[in-house]
C-alpha cells in the first residue's frame, strides 16, 4: 500500500466553529452502526468537552473535493509497561459518499505520524466484530487483531452503583 498521504485530502483539526458539523458526522456514524444517537444533552457536552478550556478529546477533519468527507475523535491514554503515552481512536468515520476514495487511509496515516510527533509508543482501537471492511483496511495497514485481550466496560448505572457502595 502507497504510504503517501493522499494528496488530494486535507485533515485538520476541529475547532469551536466545527461544532455542528461535529455533532452532524457523530450522527451519521451513529446511524451506520446502528446505535441510538447522542440526544441534545449529550451532544452539548461532546461540544463542550472538545472545545471547551478543558478539553477532553481531539477531532482531526478529512476534507476532500472541499467537502467534509470524514473525522477521527482521539484521545490519549498511557501505557504502564511500556512508560509511554498511546494514542487511542474512539471513533473513525467516513461520509459514504466518500468511502473508497482514501479517506480513512489519509486519517489513519494522520494518526500514525500524530502519535509518532507525540511519542507515543503505540495507536489502538476498537471495531465491531459485524464491520468486516474496517476490519480488512487495519489488517492491510498493519492492523493486529488482539485476541488475548477482552473489552470490558462500567456502563454509568453500574458506576453509580459502584460508586455508592
């Protein structure tokens, strides 16, 4: 695969200005993954945590044939045993009428040469096991699938249960 950055696509970072466009691209990839979207109140917080004096996470912005054609929402974690910060991708999402035309892979070197400038020692993510494409794009980048590892999660009832006790 070229390692290029496709010359025809753009990725920046979202500013305060990118708030409904923000909100409009988390729609879409709710609406592709089946889920129910983030209601009014969620999507004041995802604004103001991302743009916010604080913010929690970074959004990078694809734009090709001048359009907004996709974002990635990252934020960093750390990793004890290598004493290095990773980059985590929350989300990666592609408009479809975009899809096939190198965005994710434009957003995925970004990424890459991100974490590399940070001094992160790795990048990782999560995809749903039904999502078979994304699955074949990160093998063909180099993806590894980490069998020996199991996603957990607190949902927040269970926080607050935890939380009380």
């Amino acid at each position: 695969m070229d390692e290029t950055q496709p010359k025809d696509i753009a990725i920046r970072k979202a500013t305060a200005n990118d708030a409904d466009l923000l909100i409009s691209l988390i729609l879409g990839l709710a609406e592709f993954e089946k889920l129910e979207p983030p209601n009014q109140a969620a999507q004041q917080r995802l604004v103001a945590d991302a743009f916010g004096p604080h913010p929690r996470f970074e959004v990078f912005l694809a734009e090709a044939e001048g359009k907004i054609a996709g974002y990635a929402f990252t934020f960093e974690t750390y990793s004890t045993f290598l004493a290095l910060p990773s980059l985590y991708l929350e989300d990666l999402f592609v408009l479809p009428e975009f899809r096939g035309k190198r965005v994710g892979y434009a957003l995925m070197l970004f990424l890459a040469r991100e974490a590399v400038k940070r001094g992160c020692g790795r990048l990782e993510w999560t995809v749903l096991d039904w999502n078979q494409h994304a699955i074949e794009f990160y093998k063909r980048l180099g993806g590894q699938h980490l069998e020996e590892w199991y996603h957990y999660r607190f949902d927040r009832p269970t926080l607050e249960r935890l939380a009380s006790q």
